[in-house]
C-alpha cells in the first residue's frame, strides 16, 4: 500500500518496521512478529509501525491489552476501498485527528535531543500530551495514557527516544547493545549473538552465568548465558 502511494521518498511501511524491529533488539528485547488477529495476552509491549487499513480483530485486541501501546505514522490512514477514512486518520487507534501532513524535503528538519523528525510530518488536532518535541515546539509524539502516537517518521534516533519511554513503562529489563550484538531468551538461557565485523563485548548489565563461549564475543561468534536466580538477564 505505501508503495503504491508512498507520498515520500523511501516512506515504505517494511522499512518503518525494520527500524522499530532494531531499536526493540538493539536494547535486547525478544520481538515477536505477530498478525493483528493475534491475541497480545502476556506481552508488555505492542508496536504498530505503520498499517493503513487497522482491521477490527486488531482493534479489539488493542482495547483488551493491558500494556504499553506505539502506534506509527500514517496508521488508519485508508479504509478497505483505499479512501481517506471519515473523521480521519488514525481513527479508533488514538484520540484526535490528523488534520494535516507533509512530506519534508532533503535538509528541512526539526531537531530535538539526540533526534529530528525528517522526511514526513503528520500535524494532529488532539488533547493528548505531547511526548517528544523539536526544540522548535515541533511535535513528534503523543501519549493518551499507555498509547503513544508517533506522526513523523520513525528514523532509527527517533525510535529509540520513543522506545525507551514505552519500555521505561513497562516491567521490561533492557540492555544498552553494542552495534552488531544482539539477545534472544530462551527460557532461562540467554543466546548473545555478533552480527558485527569485529568483537564486541557483552555488557556488564548482562550477569548471568557464562555457559558457552566468551563474554568477548568474536565475529559471528555466539555466547550463551544462564539466567541467575534473581532473574538478571531478563
């Protein structure tokens, strides 16, 4: 759908969701990809990174779920015919409206701390609470309890500032990864792989008892972790 009509350069839905996907694993989190049909019972966290048509099965699971909630730019933006959806976007998903956007051209940026909103801007008409905002007054995101709405494009900066609020919400243990390292858990065992050209270090955050290779892990090498009783590794 978005390459159909990406209203941008480069604004493709898969590449929305590859961003949001390595800023969850870059903090060591496990990511499920799941349909919308599927239930979210015991998970603490639900990212929509961009989908325009929101099917209802979603939306039920949305207002069942207990926990934190990221929904990205242009969600709810079309309806199963493809039009703009009456009252506008992102509709159900979030309160308030979309009333306008714009695709920014090369250079046109709104800094913030340690981000910038670039290549798409949705303007919304909202009483939620603005959550991450340019040194301009731009805003980026908005939060109405535990859902947060990200109308600019979600570049790999901006993710991880929204990232670690949600998560800050949550009872999430997280990880500060080196590029290239990355954790999967699997019971009580914890997988440490480098993705990365050359070595890079477990970090210390991770304590658990080292049962397989080294806590220096060499390139395409792999590490393996037992979590310790107090649940360290999580």
């Amino acid at each position: 759908m978005t390459s159909i009509q990406p209203q941008g350069a480069g604004l493709s839905a898969l590449w929305a969701a590859f961003d949001f996907y390595s800023g969850l694993r870059r903090m060591g989190l496990n990511v499920d990809i799941v349909h919308p049909s599927t239930s979210l019972d015991g998970y603490a966290l639900c990212v929509v990174p961009c989908l325009p048509i929101v099917p209802e099965i979603l939306l039920r699971n949305l207002e069942q779920f207990k926990g934190q909630v990221i929904i990205g730019p242009r969600s709810g933006s079309r309806d199963s015919d493809f039009a703009i959806p009456n009252g506008l976007p992102p509709g159900p998903l979030f309160p308030g409206k979309v009333a306008r956007v714009e695709s920014l051209r090369p250079g046109l940026e709104h800094g913030g701390g340690g981000w910038k909103i670039s290549q798409w801007l949705e303007h919304l008409e909202t009483e939620a609470e603005p959550d991450l905002i340019a040194t301009d007054g731009t805003i980026a995101s908005w939060r109405a309890g535990r859902t947060r709405y990200l109308g600019a494009w979600p570049t790999p900066e901006l993710v991880r500032a929204l990232l670690v609020r949600a998560v800050d919400d949550t009872d999430l243990f997280t990880h500060d990864l080196p590029q290239g390292l990355r954790l999967r858990q699997a019971g009580d065992h914890v997988f440490a792989f480098n993705y990365a050209k050359e070595p890079q270090d477990v970090p210390s955050s991770l304590d658990g008892q080292l049962i397989l290779g080294r806590r220096r892990v060499e390139a395409a090498g792999v590490a393996l972790f037992r979590k310790n009783e107090n649940g360290a590794t999580r």
